[in-house]
C-alpha cells in the first residue's frame, strides 16, 4: 500500500449498539471500493473484522478491527468497534486514534443503550459525528421513527441529508435532500443519478426543514437569518453541513443498507469530501518531561508523536501493537522511543492492518495509522516519542473492571502457563485485571462484564492452552473480639531427654476497627527471655492469620504479654510459638468472637427514571444511602456503603435494572460486624469448605 499524505487520509471510527450493523459496513466498505471480490457475512464467521474465533462463534464483535479503505484518492482508516458494554474498553481507546466517528444505528431497532454511549463518548472527545441509518432493507425498518428518535436523543443537531427511497424490501436507493437528486442501485454498488421520484418529492419539505433548523443552529449568523426570512439558500445550507460538521454542531445523517450495500458509496465519498483530515484537525497537546504543555501540528517533519490504542497478544507472532501517529513518521529497521515506559523498542516490519491479514507499507507518517510486531515492552495506552525531545500523550482513561472471578487451571501442573496466559491478556487488554489474594488465597480476575470474562477465558485455551476452572470470587471476612480477656498457655512435655517447656500468660482486648493488630511486652524480672518473647508474638499471629471460627484472619486486637514461665534446657521457640497460639485461643472463649466484612463506597450514576429502582434495590442490599445529587444531563448521582458481598455482581445487576445505562464506581471503605444470622450461615459454609478440602 502506497504512503499517503495527512490531507488525503481520513480515521474513522464506527460505533453503535452491537448487532447495529458496523462489522457489515466495513465488509460492504472494503467491497464497494474494490478491497474485496466477494462480501462476507457475520452469520457465515467470514468478514474480515470479525475474524477471532470467539466472534465467529458468538456472530458478534469482541475486539477492535480495523482496515484501510482506499476510495478515490483517499484513504480511509476505519476502525470497527465492538457494540457490546463488555468492550466498552477498545471504543474508548480506538476515539484516541481517530478524527471522526460514525455513529451506525439500526432502522429496526432504533436508538439503544450503546448508541447513547457511544455518542456520549465521541461527545466527551469532542469528535465530529455523521450517522448512518442502517438496515433500511429489513422488515419493520423505519426511516422516519429512527430519525425522530435520534432528535429526541441527541437533539436538533441531527441533520438528515438523505431520504430512503422505499423501505423495508422496497429500499431500493436514497434521495439526496442538497442536490435533490435520487441515487437508485439495481444490484451494484454504484448508485444510477436520477431525479426525484414524486413519492419523496412530496414527503421531502419536512426533512429539509430539520437540516435548515441544523444547520441555522450551528452558525449564529445563519440562525438570525433563517428565524428573519424563514429558510437559507442552497450554498449556505452546503456551506453549514460542512463546518457545523468539522466543529461537531451538526451531526449529518445518512441512510443505507450495508448488506445489499445500498448507500455505502455514498457514505464512502461523504467521507472522502467532508470528514475532517489530520491535517484539518487541531495540534495535539503534549506534555514534556518537565511538566510543560506544548502543541504539535500533524507534520511529518515534526519530532514523532503517537499513541498506542491496541495490542494484541499472538503466541507465535508475540505482541501486534496498533498506534496513531500525530507528527514525525515511523520507519521499518528503526528505533521509536517509548515516553510512557522510558525505554527504546526497536521497529522491524511495518504494516497496514487489514483485518488479520497484515499489508507491507514503507512507513507510517503523521497522520496515519499502522501496526508493528514483536515490541518487548509497549503496551496499550502508551506514547511513541524521540529519546531527544521525550513528550507523553494523556493517559488512556478507562474503566475499572468490577466483575470478579476466581480462576484456577483445570489441569494441575498447568499454572505456569496460566501465569503467562493472564500476564498476555492484561497486556493486550487494560479493562482487564488479575489480582493474587493472600487472604483468600485466589487467584482473581476482573472485567467488564461476564461476556468479558467468559472471552478472555476462551483466549486462554485457544492461545496459551490453558483451560481454567472460574467460581465467584471469595469475600475478604475478618475476624475479632467483642470483649477483653484473658489466657493462659501452657505447653509442657518433659518426659526425659529434651523436654517442651513454655508457659505465657496473655490479655486481649479489641482495638478502634482498622488498626490491626498489637503486641505489647509487659514482661518484668526475666520470666520469659526477650528471645522467647518473638516467639509467643509469632505464636499469636500465626493463630490470627488462620482464625478461629471461619478461617478468616483476626484484627483489632491488642494482646498483652504478662507474665510466663521458661525452662533454661527444654524452652524453645517452637514451643513458645505453642503456648502463644493456646494463650490466644483461651483468651478468646472469654470474649466472644465475631464476623466482619468488607463495606464499600459505591457511586452509582443513572437516568432520573431509575432513581426509585436503585434506591430500593440498594435498600434490599443492606445499603446505607449517603446522599443522592443531580449529575446534569438527566442523571443522578446515588452514593451508599454497601456490604461487599452484596454487590459482587453488581455490574450484572444494574445492567439488568437499567437496560445498560447506568454506571457505577466501587472501592473499599471499611470492615463492619455481620448481622448474627448472616454469620452464621458463613461460618457454616467456610467450615464446611474447610472439612471438604481436608478430604481430597
């Protein structure tokens, strides 16, 4: 593939709710321009974005693809993002790597959750946005109701430029509302120019009132003159689609049906014409190894700036690392410096990226996207400099992954291979996470969602050959004492030779929740060598790792050496680590032990609809409500401190509440004491695990 220069390279990203149709569109995208001979079908696991075999299985996209297209001079880097939440991690990364979205929304289905936050998303970058209405050929489609759907969503910056020309299996072409030309397609992908059929001549002055209102809107010169006059001539509607396009205050949409392909060329020289080139966007800012900010323009001769949006984790090939360069150019056989980790990686081959299939190109320059192989220490999120002039990129904001299971290979010998497997997949992926817990002695996985998961557990056996055993994560108990007490240990067995002699008198009392555990030596005229004093505190600890009623360590609890007694033959530290453990454990029949869990402080944000139902199933969760407040946009804010164990599967739950479009954010607050009849159902399960294990 040839090098093309900023000004004639677009980077598009498509988004929308999943089974909208953006893996068809990059199929009929590639075939419309010539890229293929023949489409494929998602059904038939044979297109090029949807090539992992997890998304031939599912027949949905679990990971971000890209491809050129080139198209009249043009080439089009298009990213396909998957439509699912649980992925929501590679849309958010690939809107750092583009300069325009298309949102692909589906005439059947309408407007759902991920076509809102896919919008909100390119919002918050502050990307433009085109739309395409797709599937116009299937039954129940609807132009008009998706359209207003769209308005009432997104508001009146929705700006229709075309018209369907038939519905549902009459589809047959779209009507152009600018030029007031029908564009028709019997079988092919180029469209036949004709003039309007009378059907949408009579229909068409609503939907060019819509535009005008768009496009008066974006423009307060234009706005004073359309509420003056009542409407704006053709070079000024044209002139306002493209600048309130380019300063995201339009948001054109067009119709299509990526199977057929009915549209696409039509979308493709949109793109071509109007969507913004790197040369037209504006510098990008970075920050120096001081802490100065300063502005880089999409220049090759300016010193290298790229961002790293994707890895992927091969087991033959190593890392396949997708960046975006904002200035300065890569080469193959050269070196790049890594800003994020401050380290050199060399580059080998180059290439463009078109599904799995890798195209040879002879460099990457600014503005352009590419890929490179077997990087040692680059990962998602990081930076590509010049060691002279070392600049950083803001880091990727993602979020946290809340969905916890345990993991363990099904195969015993298998947990190198599952170390390595897990080590691969949190390179490739950084929504995902693993954690090693010492106090429930799990190996934890976090993601997005059970889809996440159950894909990552998939990739685990099919690329490192690793199958794992997952069960819901343990929660963290503790335990402690409600009371002061005292005990005795007493570990003596002298019956001739060397003996076992150790006697220590202790005193417990609980400590404020949180501050651990306490040991203090009161120990007066020699009664127990400062040596054996350390071993009657390794006694204690050991005893209070493993607890004494569920197997949870114990905390907050200050335990006082008093007094003991030692033999100068038969003492040793083993036997007053004994006496230690049996002093604590008589302490405790005194005072009574309990059950703590972990609290936390969760932050839920949804739609003021779902407000009621939060709070209600926040109340079930035995949640104390904190406060509620208006986070604008509809929205609420609820925050509560809820037990852990209540919400371990929360992101399931609030999904489930709101249809997807809620949020929220968790992290540990404090431990509490469980409710009596809570406990005691816990304790019984942990000791029945416990008597199961000891078994095998």
């Amino acid at each position: 593939m040839k090098t093309y220069e900023p000004n004639d390279i677009r980077n598009v990203l498509l988004v929308g709710h999943g089974g909208a149709g953006k893996t068809a569109l990059l199929e009929a995208m590639l075939f419309t321009s010539g890229a293929l001979t023949r489409m494929g079908k998602v059904e038939d696991g044979n297109t090029v974005s949807d090539f992992e075999p997890e998304e031939v299985k599912k027949q949905i996209s679990v990971s971000l693809a890209m491809a050129p297209v080139e198209w009249n001079g043009v080439k089009i880097n298009v990213l396909d993002a998957p439509g699912y939440a649980d992925f929501v991690g590679d849309v958010r990364s690939a809107i750092r790597a583009v300069d325009a979205v298309i949102l692909v929304v589906s005439a059947v289905d309408g407007v759902e959750v991920q076509t809102e936050v896919a919008w909100e998303l390119a919002v918050e970058a502050g990307l433009p946005r085109a739309i395409l209405i797709n599937k116009l050929d299937r039954e129940r489609a609807s132009f008009e109701r998706t359209l207003n759907e769209l308005v009432r969503s997104f508001g009146t910056q929705v700006a229709p430029l075309e018209l369907p020309i038939g519905e549902e299996h009459d589809f047959r072409g779209v009507a152009d509302l600018l030029a007031r030309k029908a564009y028709t397609y019997d079988g092919g992908v180029k469209a036949t120019e004709g003039e309007w059929p009378d059907d949408v001549a009579s229909r068409a002055d609503p939907f060019r009132e819509k535009l005008m209102e768009a496009v008066a809107e974006s423009d307060d010169a234009l706005i004073e003159k359309y509420l003056e006059q009542g409407e704006l001539d053709e070079k000024e509607i044209v002139h306002g689609v493209k600048e309130g396009f380019a300063a995201a205050r339009i948001a054109p949409v067009l119709c299509g049906a990526a199977t057929r392909p009915i549209g696409v060329d039509r979308l493709l020289q949109f793109i071509a014409d109007e969507f913004p080139s790197p040369a037209e966007r504006s510098s990008i800012t970075v920050r120096t190894k001081g802490g100065d900010e300063k502005d880089r323009p999409a220049d090759a001769s300016q010193p290298l700036t790229a961002f790293v949006f994707k890895t992927v984790s091969d087991p033959y090939v190593g890392h396949i690392t997708m960046f975006r360069v904002f200035s300065g150019k890569v080469r193959p056989d050269s070196s790049v410096y890594n800003a994020t980790k401050a380290t050199e990686e060399r580059v080998g081959q180059l290439f463009a990226l078109r599904g799995k299939e890798h195209d040879t190109v002879a460099e990457i320059p600014a503005g352009d996207i590419g890929a490179v192989a077997k990087l040692n220490h680059t990962t998602t999120g990081d930076t590509f400099s010049t060691k002279d002039d070392p600049v950083q990129l803001p880091p990727l904001e993602l979020p946290e992954p809340l969905l916890a299971f345990a993991i363990v290979p099904k195969t015993k010998g298998d947990e190198d291979k599952l170390s390595t497997a897990l080590a691969r997949l949190r390179e490739e992926d950084p929504t995902f996470r693993v954690e090693r817990s010492d106090e429930t002695h799990q190996t934890v996985m976090f993601g997005m969602g059970e889809a996440h998961l159950d894909v990552m557990s998939e990739r685990m056996k099919r690329k490192f050959g690793v199958e794992v055993v997952t069960s819901p994560a343990k929660i963290a108990y503790r335990e402690t004492i409600r009371a002061a007490g005292k005990g005795l240990g007493r570990h003596v067995k002298q019956t001739g030779g060397h003996g076992q002699y150790a006697v220590c008198n202790i005193e417990v009392e609980p400590l404020p929740r949180g501050e651990g555990f306490e040991f203090v030596d009161k120990i007066f005229g020699g009664a127990i060598p400062n040596q054996f004093i350390a071993s009657v505190e390794k006694g204690i600890v050991k005893t209070m790792q493993q607890g004494v009623i569920s197997g949870n360590p114990m905390v907050d609890i200050r335990c006082t050496l008093t007094d003991g007694k030692f033999h100068p033959v038969d003492s040793s530290d083993m036997a007053f680590q004994i006496a230690g453990s049996l002093a604590l454990k008589e302490a405790i029949d005194h005072t009574g032990v309990v059950l703590l869990e972990p609290i936390v402080e969760v932050e839920v944000l949804v739609p003021e609809s779902y407000t009621g139902d939060i709070m209600g199933d926040l109340n079930s969760k035995r949640a104390k409500i904190a406060g509620m407040e208006s986070a604008g946009a509809g929205k609420q804010r609820v925050k509560a401190l809820v037990p852990q164990a209540e919400v371990a599967r929360y992101s399931i739950d609030l999904r489930s509440m709101t249809g997807g479009r809620g949020a929220f954010a968790m992290r540990f607050s404090h431990y509490e004491e469980v409710p009596a009849h809570l406990a005691e159902k816990i304790i019984a399960e942990a000791n029945k695990a416990k008597e199961e294990a000891q078994k095998k």
